[in-house]
C-alpha cells in the first residue's frame, strides 16, 4: 500500500476535481503492474494499473489501491466492472470513499461477487494524503494550506520593510514543491504588488512548472503588467477583484488572459475597508474544483484566514534569526485574546537547510 501511496503522489496538484489515487498490482509476491489517477477524464489508477499486461495476467492476483473503487459511471466507466472482468481474487483498499452516495458500495459489489475485500490498510496516511478531496468532497470548499516564513521572533521583514529572504534558498525551494501538490497559490493584493512573484511551482526536474494563481485585488491595485500576468501563462492567474475596482481596470487584466472573478466584499475591522469575502471565493473555487489551495500570505491574508478558521493546514517556515522592531509581524493585522486564541498541534517538524519547517493542524479538526 505505501508502494500505491507513492503512486497516488504523482498525481497530486492535477487531479481536480478527481481525488489523486494510486494502484498496485501483485502477483505471487511480485508487483506486475502500477498505476495512478493523472488528471479528470484519464482512466483512474486501478483502470490504468489493469491496462498495463493482457488481461488474463490478473486473475488471481492481489488489487491495492488508496481509495475505495468508484462503482458508477462518471467520466470513465466504473472500476469494479474493470477489477471484476480482470479475475482479480482480492482488494486491499485504504480508505473508504467519503461520499455517502458512495461509500461501501464497491465493497458490497465486490464482495457479493466472490472477491476478498480488506479494508482500513494505511487508512491514516491515505486519509491524510486525499484530506483536501475529502473536503471538498464533502463541503464543496477547498482544503487550505497555509504557508508563512518569518524570523523566530514572528517578523516577516525588518524594520526598513526588507522581506528578501528571510529564509534559506532550501526552504523556498521546498516552497516550490509545496505549490506542486495544491490546485492553486493563493496571494493578498500587497505581496502581488510589492513582491511581484510569478508563483510557479518545481516540476520533478527542478523546471519552473504551470499551475493556477489566485490574487486577491478588490479595488484594483495590482498592475495588469505584473508577472502573473505577463509571463505567458496568463490563462492560470485568476483575479478576484469586486464592483470597488474600476471597470477599466477589470478590463485590462481581462484582455491579457487571466479569468476575473467578481465577488462580494464585507467590511474588515482590522483594516476598515471592505475586503473581498473569502466564504465567496472558497465557495467559487470550491464551485470550479479546486480541492486544495495554498495561501501565500502576506500578513493581513493571513490573518484573516485564522481570524474566520479557514485555515486547514499551517506550515511555518522560522529562520534562526531575529529582526526585533518591525511593522511586520506574520499575523498581525488581528488581536487574538489569549483563551481563544487560534491553536495548533504540530503534526510535523523537520529541519530544510539552515531552518525549521513546523506542519500544524487546528485543533479542532484533531
Ligand atoms: N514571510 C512570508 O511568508 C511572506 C509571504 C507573503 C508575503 N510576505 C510579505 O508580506 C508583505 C505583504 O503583506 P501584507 O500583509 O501587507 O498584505 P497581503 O496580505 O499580501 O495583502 C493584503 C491585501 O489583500 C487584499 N485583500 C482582499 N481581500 C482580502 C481579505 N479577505 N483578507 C485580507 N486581505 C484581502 C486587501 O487589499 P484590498 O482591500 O485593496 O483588496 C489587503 O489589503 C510583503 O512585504 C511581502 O513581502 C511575506
């Protein structure tokens, strides 16, 4: 099974609005065959691992896979009738499907049909691995990651403003593969302005690679010039803006290929201007599939996202150093009170390079 999570991995980031699944194939004590879900409308990964040898190859062999086998028509055929006209003697599944509609009934057809089905094998790591399809799965928003960097005293640029680089070239470089495995990178209007960042990801080859980028603008302040905009990938920046951004404007980042989504605003008290509403964007992110969105700050998007609870995942990036008097603290712009202060438990701690890197989740979810 950790051989068809691994499998599953390599669909991580390009699945959506499918879940990155994975499949393994053994026989007599060898793996004859391997497979993985690609992108929406390619075989999914037990279709692909039974399409590797001639059919006959399969019977009696034994079936892993990281989620429960769809058993309807959806893009593709259903994979049961795939693993059913294979011969295959036995299933090993991790996780059951989330879906109600869904959930136990591949186990039922399979089962009723003579095959061995067990169930719940590496269940946490595959839980943890489909977490972001689960969730939207189940509440149509996408799952959140988000990722801040700041000095071990909170700060995320020093006095003067500087902000470049607070961390090591390995910690951004493992930024990079961060963004590989969401659907989308998330930015406030401040870090697309001052920062400029094109927001690409690492392909396996170290390559700069294409993926969605989301910049929250609600009046219109980012310059249609900016990177995301003219780096010829246009087509993957979507701009959330609202009715405060002039018309012009709207059009401008319109005609150089990004999609402009328009979308309610509501009145922040930290900043005392209405901001775009981020319930509105999940739910039309949620709406065109994203399963998994990583936010990128800066400070004030951040704070809003744990100010609403809308964060899924943290992860931290501290660099041993310390900026001391600064405007710019990692989540300043809201005053949390100590008993109800957003908490975390850390799931993960690693060291990458001169830094720390800290995975935390709410509390609440655990
Ligand atoms: N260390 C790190 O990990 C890290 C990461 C990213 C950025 N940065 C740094 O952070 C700085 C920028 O951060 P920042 O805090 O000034 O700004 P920011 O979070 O990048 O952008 C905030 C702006 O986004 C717009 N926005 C729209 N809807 C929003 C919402 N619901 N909630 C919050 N903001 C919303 C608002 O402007 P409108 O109301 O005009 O739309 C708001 O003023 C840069 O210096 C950058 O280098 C550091």
């Amino acid at each position: 099974m950790s051989k068809a999570l691994e499998q599953a991995a390599q669909g991580l980031g390009h699945t959506r609005p499918n879940p990155p699944v994975g499949c393994v194939i053994v026989k007599n004590g060898s793996i004859i065959a391997e497979g993985f879900h690609a992108f929406a409308g390619a075989p999914h990964a037990e279709a692909s691992a039974l399409s590797k040898l001639p059919i006959e190859e399969y019977a009696d062999s034994t079936l892993y896979v990281t989620l429960e086998p769809c058993s309807t028509f959806g893009r593709t055929p259903p994979c049961t009738e795939a693993i059913l006209r294979a011969k295959v003697a036995r299933v090993v599944i991790a996780a059951l499907d989330p879906n109600p509609k869904h959930a136990g009934k591949a186990i039922s057809i399979l089962g009723s049909s003579g095959i061995s089905v067990t169930t719940g094998i590496l269940e946490k790591e595959a839980t943890a691995q489909l977490a972001p399809f689960f969730k939207w799965i189940t509440t149509k928003r996408p799952f959140v990651t988000l990722k801040m960097a700041q000095s071990l005293d909170g700060a995320i640029a020093d006095h003067a403003g500087q902000s470049k680089w607070i961390t090591g070239e390995e910690a951004r470089k493992d930024v990079r593969t961060l963004r590989a495995k969401a659907d989308a990178v998330l930015v406030g209007c401040n870090t697309a302005c001052e920062d400029n960042p094109s927001l690409l990801r690492d392909g396996e080859d170290g390559s700069a690679q294409p993926g969605y980028r989301i910049i929250l603008d609600s009046r219109g302040r980012v310059s249609s010039s900016a990177k995301c905009f003219t780096d010829g990938l246009a087509k993957l920046t979507i701009y959330a803006t609202s009715k405060h951004c002039p018309e012009e404007h709207r059009k401008q980042i319109e005609a150089t290929g990004a999609t402009v989504w328009v979308l309610p605003t509501e009145f922040s008290f930290a900043n005392q201007h209405p901001t775009l509403s981020l319930d509105a964007l999940f739910a039309k992110a949620g709406e065109q599939g994203f399963l998994h969105i990583l936010c990128e700050g800066g400070a004030e998007l951040a704070s809003s996202l744990l100010n609403r609870g809308l964060v899924d995942e943290l992860i931290m990036y501290i660099a041993p150093k310390i900026l001391g008097a600064t405007q710019k603290h990692t989540f300043g712009t809201y005053p949390f009170d100590l008993p109800t202060a957003p908490r975390f438990s850390i799931s993960n701690i690693s060291k990458i390079g001169a830094d720390v890197k800290l995975t935390l989740k709410p509390n609440d979810l655990i």
